[in-house]
C-alpha cells in the first residue's frame, strides 16, 4: 500500500493533472482535498484534450474512486455541469464520491468576490478568478459557511442561508450599492441542487480510512501551487486554502502519518498566472517563445500566462514545506530549440546572496536571480521515452535541477500525452 500526494511545487499550471492521471491507473482512490474550481486540469486522454476544475483526473478511469473531500469548496452548478461534461464524453460517475463536510459556494459568495476585487482598483488586485472562493472559505473560517450535508436537510438550509443573506445584504445595500439577494429564491435553487447531488454525498473520510486499511493505493491530487499556499505561499498573492501537503490531513480527513510519498510537479521552466512576484520572470522574446510552445494559457481564465526560468529557491521551498520524497519535471519538450537555458541558484539582495525564499514582500521586489547558465538543445525529444534518449544538454539540464532542488526526479515528461511521460523511479 503506497499513499501519495501529488502537489505542485510552482504557482499552478505545472500538469499535475496528466501525472494524476498516469499514476491513476495503479491507484484505487484518487482525492482532491482543497480548492475549488478555480483551478483547471488539462488531461490528454485516447488523443482528446479535456478540461476539468472539479473531477479529479482519475475519472477517466472507470474502476476509479474519486473522491472531492472536505477540505474544498463547491459550486454545485459548477460540479452539476461538470458531471454532464464528462458523462456527454461516456466517462462513468459511479464511483465519485463527495464528502459532507465539504462547504458550498452559494451565489452571494461569487458576487462578492467581483465587489470586493473590484473595489480594491486595478494597481492592488490580487487577481482571484471571481469564482467564490475566497468569501466561502471566510464564511467556513467564521463559522457562518454552508456545507454539502446541510444541502439534505430543508429546515437546516433555510435557517443557514437566512442567517448568511442577513449580513451579506447589508455590504450588498449599503456599501456596493447592488440590489439584495432574496433568501427563498436561492433557497429552492439549492434544495434542489442538494437533491441532484445526494446520491454522492457520503463520509468520504471513513471511505478514505477504510481504503487504506485494505492496503489499497491511494492518490491525493492537489490543486494549484505550494507557492500559492495561503500560509506559504506569496502572501497577499495567494489562494484561500492550504495547496501544500499540509493541507492533505486536514482536508481529507485522514490522519498526516497515512501519507508515504509526496511527488512535487514542476515545469522544467515556471509560469505564474495573476498578480504577484515571480524573479525570473522574462520579458523578452525567449518568453514569449516559452509561451507559444508551451501554449501557456490558464485553462480557467484563458489568461496569458507569466513566464520565466526555472527558479530552484522556489522549488526547495515548496519541497521543505511539502516534504517532497519525488520530483515529476514537466514539459521539458518547450525548451527544446533554446541555444541557452539559465537557472536561477539564489537571489542577490542587497549584494548578499539568499537561498532561501523570503516572506517580506518588500524583499522579494529588491531581490535579482543568480543565474546558472547551460547549453541548450535543438532536438525534437517528443517521441523520447527513456532518460537515455534524452540529447546530452538535456540530460545534464536534469541532473543540475536535481541536485539544486535535492530531490530524486523520478519522472520526466516531453508531451501532453500518458506515452510521453518517462518513469524513472516508481511512486507505487
């Protein structure tokens, strides 16, 4: 029995989607445990692309459980159009699972999201994706939030969203100035969503437990990035949840001694969607080369994405707040054609040299990256399929980032397709 989490070590976007769908074909349970839908997965599966915020990837994998745990935030319309979408692709929601506990986006959530952000005037944004997230997570911190099994019971929801709507109309009246949310029209809309849902909700945590007594693989599938992490992350820049492994215990309700191996995702460059710093940020044509290979893009907003080189004081951070035991590099094929890679050893502030990732703002804006410069390759290496195929430069470019980052890659990856994800050591 092996109990693996999948995290990723940058600002999102590093293809923990197609690792979790690789390695869900050994495990029994794949489990999100934060997040919402503001986070997409992109999975390449029998040569068609599909999208997906809330599923984990294993449901492309019929005799898979998959399981959106306690720990997440839910827009049941969201997850209802989720559903369609991937049962309109023949795929089978038998095996999906919702937990109890988990806390529902209502639709006062998602309009404050727009008031508040828009509030705060474009040069101090931070750039949520305007889906609720954050005002659901304050509302569960505050002890007022709403959660799937409350969707069961009529008198239960009515007295919640009545309480809620109560203080919510009074920002809505008095300081946005936008017209009040009436309690009995969402009512009925989520009594009926909570009905739609019901043959799935369940105490996804005893399921976990018992799973894992039976010795059975289980694969936790983690949204976004460390360095969006509410604690760890690049604060104020950051999602409303813990996306490090931390967050795994507390967000799937298993205890933290169940987790064996945490396989930290990265791409062999980094990007950043939003507002935010990012020290190797390029802004020059090697950028948006990266960008136009690599089709960096936000699979929620559409966004063009931020690129930059790949930062090793960012990965060994997410690696020490993660306990990171595996490395997956992703997207090594978008650097081929570069006559030169850099990357960046540490940061130079003030003229010292800094390894470690600072949590002052203020800092990070003064801080310039220490670059280790290397030959790049001009080979097509998509059709690779063992480390040795790999052209010399990009063998040693994955080496360096290894012994930088200090832990084993056991997985590389040339291409969107399972085919081309190269295993060097195996997680299960």
């Amino acid at each position: 029995m092996t109990t693996a989490v999948i995290v990723g070590t940058q600002w999102g976007d590093e293809g923990k989607g197609k690792i979790t769908d690789f390695l869900a074909q050994q495990a029994s349970v794949i489990a999100r445990y934060q997040g919402g839908d503001n986070a997409g997965h992109t999975i390449k599966f029998k040569n068609k692309t599909y999208k997906l915020h809330l599923i984990p990837s294993g449901i492309f994998n019929a005799d898979k459980v998959c399981i959106l745990g306690n720990g997440m935030v839910i827009n049941p319309n969201k997850l209802l159009e989720e559903m369609d979408y991937v049962k309109g692709n023949g795929m089978s929601l038998a095996q999906l699972k919702i937990s109890n506990r988990a806390h529902v986006i209502m639709p006062y959530h998602i309009e404050l999201d727009h008031l508040q952000e828009e509030s705060k005037g474009k040069d101090k944004q931070i750039g949520t994706t305007k889906k609720g997230i954050g005002p659901a997570y304050s509302d569960k911190i505050n002890r007022l939030g709403i959660r799937m099994t409350d969707l069961l019971d009529q008198e239960v929801l009515k007295e919640k969203i009545e309480q809620q709507v109560q203080d919510k109309n009074i920002w809505f009246e008095k300081v946005y100035g936008v017209e009040k949310v009436n309690v009995e029209k969402v009512y009925d809309q989520y009594i009926e969503l909570g009905q739609q849902l019901k043959p799935y909700i369940t105490d996804t945590s005893q399921l976990l437990d018992k799973q894992i007594d039976q010795n059975e693989h289980i694969l936790f599938e983690g949204a976004q990035g460390v360095m969006l992490d509410i604690d760890q992350g690049t604060y104020p820049y950051v999602t409303s949840s813990n996306t490090s492994a931390a967050g795994v215990a507390s967000g799937s309700g298993i205890g933290p001694n169940r987790i064996e191996k945490v396989v930290g995702v990265c791409k062999a460059y980094t990007t950043r969607v939003g507002d935010g710093p990012f020290p190797t940020e390029l802004h020059d044509e090697i950028g948006e080369q990266i960008r136009d290979v690599g089709n960096e893009y936000g699979t929620t907003t559409g966004r063009a994405r931020r690129v930059g080189w790949f930062d090793t004081v960012v990965v060994r951070h997410s690696k020490r707040v993660s306990g990171m035991t595996d490395l997956s590099l992703n997207c090594l094929d978008v650097l081929s054609g570069l006559d030169q890679l850099k990357v960046c050893v540490g940061y130079d502030y003030n003229g010292e040299q800094i390894d470690t990732y600072p949590a002052s703002q203020q800092i990070l804006k003064e801080c310039q990256p220490i670059y280790e410069t290397m030959p790049g390759w001009t080979e097509d290496i998509s059709h690779v399929r063992s480390f040795e195929e790999l052209p010399q430069n990009a063998q040693n470019y994955v080496k360096r980032i290894e012994e930088l980052v200090g832990v084993t890659i056991s997985i590389f990856s040339v291409g969107p397709d399972r085919e081309q994800t190269v295993i060097l050591q195996n997680i299960y």
